[in-house]
C-alpha cells in the first residue's frame, strides 16, 4: 500500500540531503581560502555567497535527517 505522499525512500532522501549540505558546506568553505592564497580580487557579493552557502549547507545537513528521516515517515 502507497503513503499519503507516493513511494518516497525516506532513507535515500535523507542520505542525499545530508550529502548535500555537507557539499555546499564544503564549496563554501574550502573556496574562500583558495581565493586569497591565489590572490584573486573578488567583489563583497561573492563574499557573502560563500558565506551564505556555508550557513545554507549547515542547516541542510542537520534538517535533512531529521525531516526525511523522523519527521516525514511518522506522517504516514
């Protein structure tokens, strides 16, 4: 019998969230660095994009789990 919301693999979604944000933690992270030892002059825009996809992919790793893996499956 098909849930409320369709076939969904919670486990495989809640995976790929966590994948997810640890990857846009990471972009952020690990770019900002790399810009100054290359001595690159970027504008405060892209400053604040990193900055932004750093929190962005915090909060995603930590709801993802919670939200694909208790939340969304207890709603069946």
């Amino acid at each position: 019998m098909t849930g409320r919301y369709g076939n969904l693999d919670y486990g495989t979604l809640a995976k790929r969230g966590f994948l997810l944000g640890v990857g846009l933690f990471l972009l952020g992270e690990l770019l900002e660095p790399l810009q100054h030892a290359v001595g690159l002059q970027v504008p405060g825009w892209e400053h604040g994009l990193l900055f932004y996809m750093t929190v962005l992919g915090v909060l995603v790793a930590l709801l993802s789990p919670f939200v694909f893996g208790i939340a969304l499956p207890l709603t069946e």
